[in-house]
C-alpha cells in the first residue's frame, strides 16, 4: 500500500494513473454509445441489451450486481482522472514557470474551455442519471408513456419528442465531444507521446474519435424528435411478448407518434 502511494506521488505514477483512469472512462463512453445504438434495432432490442447488462455475473453475484461494480470503478476512475490531471498541471506549471506568453496565453485558454466543459458535463451527467436512470426528473411529451425502469426506448421516445429535450443532449454531446477531443490531445501531451512526426495522427485520432461520438450520441435524439425511427408500441411489453390471440387485431409495430 505504501510502495503503492509512493509510485502515485512520483510524475510517472500520476501519468498511469491518468492514462488508465482515462482509458476506462473512453471505454465507458465509447461502450455506452454503441448501446444507445441498439435503438435502431428497435424497442425490444435496447430493452433487452439494457437487461442484459444487469444480469452480467447473475448466477454469482445477483442481479444488477455487476452494473453497480461497473458504476463505481466509474465513478472512482473520473474522480482519480480529474484530481491527478489537477496534481499534474501544477506540478507542470511550477517546473515551468518562465514560458513564452503566447504558450501560456493558448494553454491558460484551453485549460479554462476543459474547466467549464468539464463542469457542465458533470452538471448534464447528474441531470441524466436522475431522468434516463432513477426517473426523478421526466419530462416527457404528450401522449407518451410515463417513465418506467427497464422500458429505456420508451422512456428515450419520451423524452426527446420534446424538442428542447432533444436540442439540450444534441448541444451537450457538442461539450462532451469537444471535451473528449481536448481532453484526449492534452492527455497525449501530458503522457509525452507527441511528437513532431506524431502530432498529426495523435491530433487526427482525437478528432475522429470526437466526431464519432457526437454522430452516434446524436443519432438517437435526432432521429426520435424527427420520428426517423419508430415510436415504441405501448402494447407490447419488451419483456412479455404474448402472441396475438386470433381474434386479435393485427398490431402495427414501429409506427409513428400520432398528436
Ligand atoms: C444522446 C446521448 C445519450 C443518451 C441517449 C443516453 C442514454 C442513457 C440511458 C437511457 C441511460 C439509462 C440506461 C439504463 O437504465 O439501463 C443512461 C445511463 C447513463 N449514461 Fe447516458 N446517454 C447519453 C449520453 C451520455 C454521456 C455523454 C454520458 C457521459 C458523459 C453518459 C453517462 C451515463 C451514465 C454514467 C449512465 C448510468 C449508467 C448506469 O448506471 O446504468 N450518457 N444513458
């Protein structure tokens, strides 16, 4: 355990410790929005791939288990991440205290755009978890279902067919992906991996990476807010798909929101 602090408290230690906090929350991110995707799939499919996550390591260590392991090496790597990087910068700054002033002017720049970024993707994070997870703030158009646990493309369908509801996620996947970007070329610094001959790819690779998540986060308010994608039938439930009885008129799955 001490050897442990030691190695953190030495430039090298802390810099692991950025790239693997850093690797875990890209892992995260990346992980989350191919989920969303399953969206175009349809209702059942996100439904399920929801379900599915919560019964990873069931028979073990029970249901839901391994998704509040997953929540809280989350939590614990963007905590770890951001105090680290907070450590590094200081340390940095005071190993260099007489630099040139357009440097400082550029970096003082990006350092506060991550600041405020930073803050209000934690902010959006926490208003996030408390409509799409816990269900405390929903608001949801006319003529939606209310907000239900485990019914996430119902509960998506809702949301966004409120078009600022829509509007707000499209503009924080804007912060989020250009905190990425910034975030994964200050990260590439800090590691000391640029170089001359590298910057391009290091600089290309954050860019592409920040532009696919904004495509594949957005994808899914946009297409609901526009109806590109179908509304979630209310009569068939995700879980329990009985087959129709014969005298059963035949349903329309994947039709558009009427009103
Ligand atoms: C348009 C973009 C996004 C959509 C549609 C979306 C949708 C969702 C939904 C539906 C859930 C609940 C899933 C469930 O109950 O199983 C969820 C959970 C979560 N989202 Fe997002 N999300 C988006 C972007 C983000 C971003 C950018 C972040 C991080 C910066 C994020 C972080 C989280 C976290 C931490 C959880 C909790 C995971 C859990 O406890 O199950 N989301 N998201």
């Amino acid at each position: 355990m001490v050897r442990l602090l030691r190695f953190y408290q030495s430039s090298v230690g802390k810099k692991v410790v950025v790239a693997v906090t850093g690797a875990i929350m890209y892992g995260f991110i990346i992980g989350h929005m191919l989920g969303n995707l399953k969206a175009f799939a349809g209702p059942s499919a996100l439904d399920q791939y929801a379900e599915m996550l919560r019964e990873i390591g069931e028979a073990f260590i029970g249901h839901g288990t391994f998704l509040w392991i997953a929540r809280a090496v989350l939590i614990v790597a963007i905590v770890l991440h951001v105090v680290t990087i907070i450590q590094l910068v200081r340390r940095n700054r005071r190993a260099q205290p007489t630099r040139p002033s357009m440097r400082r002017n550029r970096s003082t720049l990006a350092a506060k755009w991550m600041a405020i970024s930073g803050t209000l993707i934690l902010v959006f994070v926490v208003i996030h978890l408390a409509q799409f997870t816990f269900g405390w703030i929903t608001p949801h158009a006319a003529g939606t279902a209310d907000f239900e646990v485990g019914k996430v493309y119902s509960n998506l369908w809702g949301a966004f067919n409120i078009w600022w509801v829509a509007g707000f996620y499209v503009f924080m996947m804007v912060m989020v992906c250009m905190h990425v970007y910034h975030g994964a070329w200050s990260m590439f610094q800090t590691l000391g991996l640029d170089a001359p001959g590298r910057n391009k790819i290091l600089r290309g690779s954050a860019a592409a990476t920040a532009i696919i998540l904004f495509l594949g986060f957005s994808a899914v308010p946009i297409c609901m807010v526009t109806n590109a994608i179908g509304a979630p039938d209310p009569e068939i439930s995700s879980e329990v798909q009985d087959p129709p009885r014969p005298d059963q008129p035949k349903l329309e799955t994947g039709g558009r929101r009427e009103g």
